[in-house]
C-alpha cells in the first residue's frame, strides 16, 4: 500500500479504492491498518469507508470501534449513518449506549439506522445501573409523546423492553 496515507485528489482515492477491493486482508501490516484507520477518519467518500469498515471488521481490529462512534457522530443526520451504526453492531457498545439510544430517538422507523442500533443493542454486554435507568426514563419519556399505532412506538419499544429485562454478563 502507498504510504501517502490520505488521498490527496479524486485520482488518488479512485485508486486507493481500487485496491482496497482486491487486497487480502489477512496481508495488511500494522503500518497499513493504521494508514486505512487515518483514511477512514477523513475521507469524504462514503464508499472508501464503508470498504475500510468492512476490511477492519473483518481483522478484528478494535482500535475501528473509536473511528467508527466519532464518524457517526459526525453523520447522526446524514444518509450516511446507517452503514456506520450497522458497523458498531460488531462491536461491544455499552460505552456509547446515549448515543444509541439518541439514534432510536431521531431517526424515522423508515431508517435502516434503527435496526442497526437495535442490534447494537443485542451486544451489549454491561451497563452501569444509572445509565440504564437514565436511557430507559429517556425513551420511556419519548414514548409519550407518540402514537401507539405507529412503527416508532413499537421500535421505542423493543429497546424499552431490552433495558427493561437487561441482566448484565458476570466476568
């Protein structure tokens, strides 16, 4: 891999985007999972950092896990979220569980963002009580404001339902 590290021009980033699709990434050295994690953060190609995700998922990598919950808080009200969320889904969240739960609350049922975060759910493995308790008073406190008819009421629901009946994993 070219060390210029971030694309410099459109040329570039075709090119690093290029390669990216064919490497084997079993064959990426530290130096280069590290390049891949700094073109991640700043590119703007919503495609390169989708193959980067996929890539640094795929080896594991957890350094990914703090470049991806500062891209979705950078993207929260783009199109762009709902591949990021899907990627924290491989992740242990219970760190970022606000984050999540703002998602639940700001994206339409329509957005493939909640079902993502719904998953983020599943891996939770601890939260601290008042944090459970806050996010849970907090989507309680929303769930008023709907109508019970709708799609959001019931996905506000499954997540009230899962840090209702959440038992923390003894280490």
């Amino acid at each position: 891999m070219n060390k210029a590290i971030v694309p410099r021009n459109e040329a570039e980033s075709t090119e690093l985007f290029e390669y990216l699709k064919k490497v084997d990434n079993q064959d990426l050295t530290v130096d280069e999972r590290t390049i891949l994690r700094t073109v991640f953060e700043k590119t703007e190609y919503a495609g390169m950092r989708e193959i980067i995700a996929r890539i640094m998922i795929d080896l594991e990598d957890e350094e990914m896990y703090s470049y991806l919950i500062r891209k979705v808080k950078a993207c929260i009200h783009t199109k762009n979220v709902a591949f990021l969320v899907y990627c924290c889904s491989f992740y242990e969240c219970s760190e970022d569980l606000q984050l999540f739960i703002d998602i639940i609350i700001l994206k339409p049922s329509t957005d493939r963002c909640i079902a993502s975060a719904v998953e983020v759910f599943k891996k939770i493995e601890n939260i601290p009580e008042e944090e459970r308790i806050y996010a849970l008073n907090k989507l309680l406190a929303y769930r008023e404001t709907l109508e019970s008819y709708t799609e959001k009421y019931e996905d506000v629901s499954i997540v009230i339902d899962w840090l209702t009946d959440f038992t923390p994993i003894e280490n």
